[in-house]
C-alpha cells in the first residue's frame, strides 16, 4: 500500500509544471546536442560532445572556461566545500602536468591546466547520485548542470561556427556594408579610431572582447551569492539568458551569413583577414562604394557569425543585469558593453548595423526569459512581440532595401535607431512595472494627549 502511495506522490510530483518544464528541456537540449554532433561528424568534424569527452584527459581548449563553470557550480556549496573543490582540482592539474612533463607530451594547443576543474564537476554529479537525495541532490545537480552548460554552450557555440562555413559557401556582407550608410559606416570609422590609438589600446579592447564570459561569470556570480544560505536558485539570473542567446544567435547565422567587414573588405590596418576572397582592400580607411548588392563566395574557414552581433548581445545581457548591483558592478557593466561595442566595430569583426540588431535580439530574449520566471501577462507577451516584430524587421530591410538606405541615410538611419530605441523604451518601461513595490511605511496614529 505504502508503495502504491510514495509512487502516487512521485508521479504528482513530475506532473507539476516547473518539473515537467525541466524534463523537456533537458530533452531538448540532449537532443539539440545529438544532432549537432550527427551533423558536425557529416562535415568531417568533432562536436560539441567529442570535444568535451576528450578535455577530460587532454588538454582543453580554455582552462578558464572549465574554472569558470565549475565557479558557477560552487555557488551551491559551503565555503568549506568550496575550499576542498578547489584544492582537488588544482591538485589534479599539478598531477596531469607532471605526468605530461614526464611523458614529454607537450601541449601545444590550448591551455596546460582546467581538467581538475572538469574532474570535480564530474564528480560532483556522482556525489548528487550517490551521497545526497532530496532537495539537496536537485540543488547540487542545477549546480553541476549550471557549470557545465556554460562549458556546453560555448563547445556547440564553436561546432555551430564550423558548421555556418562549411555550409553556407556565400556571405551577404555587401548588403550589410550598403546598409551601414545609413549609420556613417561607423565600423570604418573605429576602425580608424582603434588604428590611431595604438597597440596599447588595441590589446585593451581585445581583452575585453575576448574575455566577456569571464565578466559573465563575475555577474551571475554575484547574483547566485546567496544559493548556498538559501537552499534555492533565483527564478532568473543571467546565465539562463546568457544560454539562450548563445544557442539561438547561431540559427541566425545560418538565415542571414556574414563574415564582417575585416573579412569581406580586406585585412586593412592590422594585416589579417580574408585578403584572397575579399572584393577589395578598404577597411577601414575606405567605405565601399554605393552599388547593388549581390551574394559573394567565400573560404569554407571563416566563420558567418556577424547577424546579429552576439558580442553585442552578450554585452547588453551583463549591463543589463549588472545594474541591479552595487556601484562597481554597475561600472563594470558599462564599461564591458562600451568596450564590446568599440571592438565589435573597431577590429572589423561586425557592421553597425550588426549591433542594432544584437540589442534587439539581446532584449527580447531577455524579456522572454523574465515573463517566463514571473509568468506570461499582457505586457510580457506585447514586449516579446514587439522586439521580434522589429528584430525581424531589421532583417528585412537589411535584405531587401540596403540601396534605399545608403541614398537617404537621414531618413533611414534615424528610423534605424528609433526601431531600436523602441525596444529600449518598451523594455525599460515594462520591466519597472514588474519590479516590486516597496511597502510605504507605516504612519503612527495620533495618540490623544492630555490637557
């Protein structure tokens, strides 16, 4: 009888819709993993999967990545766990590096150290399996799982790319360099900018560029502080929408491939780019002339990944969240999205017109998220369809009208940025209406006094 009871519970408990929403993520993503894999082994290539069983011995791609994730994952822990985490992991580092140097096996690609940190995530989930039950054992898993999405995501971030060249062989940059007219080029313009500024202020942008998980880390972080005391996770934090624009940005890809004006334009102040399937040299110091776009061949190494700007989208993500820190994060936030946005165009890697939709995308996604954790409404679902209805409308035009664009550039760049800015408005003026109301503070009543 006791049986019958305990599975009538178990099942009532799959039955709620938070346990049934994580099941069918969980399958989504396994599944979304699988045929990545299936279709990255077609292109003669090693997926997301692959590359992560391999990191377990050999030497992985980014050490940081794997420390950082496991960072994620000890926001469940207690500072003495945490303590014992990290000490296990450097230790098994130091023997793996000894073991290298002894056998003379030198890494060559990658960094010498971050299997520790993937060892012990690994062995947590073999703790939750085995020594916790309960809440406990949910808790220490969404931390594990938390870690190793951030390491997933960016291992199926890298497949997707391979996959954008070997399978797309033309690029629609021409249509996107025509576009920009409408906004000044400013790609040619920081291009410039970064040009003048010297080696010193060209590796401070690339730092930023390059490191923007890291700021990511540091920000959730921050929000996840209290995971441990709590027993719980917040109902969103950045992470999840840090997830969700690195897994939908690259299905944009495929619809509107881009290699950047670096690329499609020449290598131009810093010497590198796609010189042989360039259509000429002119970044950054001559914008393409206005002509009829057409779509170009290009190599099958250089990945599309322009439209939109993900960098952008990413860096919007972390201000957005940071601001409900305290005041150094709130700086750190500006100044990482400030930075992101001078080295998206400064280095060639994106067209203006680029980090318009990356806002936009980033918003939506961002909105979609937060009207999930609180519950879908009127104003969550207008806000999400606002900022597809405009994300898609950018698309269009960038397809459809770049000609007009450049003719008329004031009257096309000012609808360009008011399309964004309307999503901004929406977003900022939504979102404070879901903040909580602090309660007014309570009045005494007056007391009768005596004559």
């Amino acid at each position: 009888m006791f049986s019958r009871i305990n599975s009538r519970i178990s099942f009532a408990t799959w039955r709620r819709p938070r346990a049934v929403l994580w099941a069918t993520a969980g399958v989504a993503v396994l599944g979304f993993l699988v045929a990545l894999e299936i279709t990255a082994r077609r292109y003669g290539l090693p997926g997301p999967m692959t590359n992560q069983v391999q990191e377990v011995i050999f030497a992985p791609k980014s050490g940081f990545l794997l420390y950082a994730g496991m960072g994620l994952m000890m926001v469940v822990l207690t500072w003495r766990e945490r303590l014992i985490a990290a000490g296990v992991a450097i230790g098994i580092d130091i023997v793996i590096f000894l073991v290298r140097w002894v056998a003379d096996a030198k890494v060559t690609e990658g960094h010498p150290f971050g299997n520790g940190a993937l060892w012990v995530m690994l062995g947590c989930v073999v703790i939750a399996v085995t020594r916790r039950t309960g809440r406990e054992r949910a808790l220490l898993l969404k931390g594990v799982g938390l870690g190793l999405l951030l390491v997933a995501g960016r291992k199926t971030g890298d497949t997707w790319l391979l996959i954008t060249a070997k399978s797309r062989p033309t690029v629609l940059d021409p249509y996107l360099a025509t576009a920009d007219h409408a906004l000044g080029n400013p790609s040619w313009l920081a291009g410039r900018i970064v040009d003048a500024m010297g080696p010193i202020g060209a590796h401070v942008l690339d730092y930023v560029y390059i490191q923007l998980p890291v700021a990511a880390v540091i920000v959730s972080i921050y929000q996840l502080r209290k995971v441990a005391d709590e027993r719980r996770f917040p109902r969103h934090h950045l992470v999840r929408t840090f997830l969700a624009i690195g897994l939908l940005g690259p299905a944009i890809y495929m619809v509107f491939p881009v290699v950047g004006p670096i690329f499609a334009y020449g290598g131009g102040a810093f010497g590198t780019g796609g010189e042989h399937w360039a259509l000429a040299n002119l970044w950054p110091h001559t914008p393409p002339p206005i002509s009829a776009p057409h779509s170009i061949p290009f190599d099958e190494v250089t990945p599309r990944n322009c439209m939109p700007s993900l960098h952008t989208a990413w860096a919007t993500a972390i201000f957005i969240h940071s601001r409900q820190g305290p005041r150094i994060l709130r700086f750190a936030g500006t100044f990482w999205l400030v930075a992101t946005l001078g080295a998206t165009l400064g280095f060639g890697y994106h067209y203006g017109v680029d980090l318009l939709a990356g806002v936009v995308f980033a918003l939506t996604i961002e909105a979609a998220l937060r009207s999930l954790a609180r519950g879908w409404d009127r104003s969550g679902t207008q806000l999400v369809a606002h900022g597809a209805a405009v994300f898609a409308a950018l698309l269009v035009a960038y397809r459809c009208l770049p000609v007009e664009m450049a003719r008329h550039p004031w009257l096309f760049g000012p609808l360009l940025l008011l399309a964004m800015g309307s999503v901004i408005h929406g977003y900022v003026r939504t979102t404070r209406l879901w903040e909580p109301k602090a309660a007014p503070a309570l009045r005494p009543e007056p007391q009768p006094e005596m004559v």
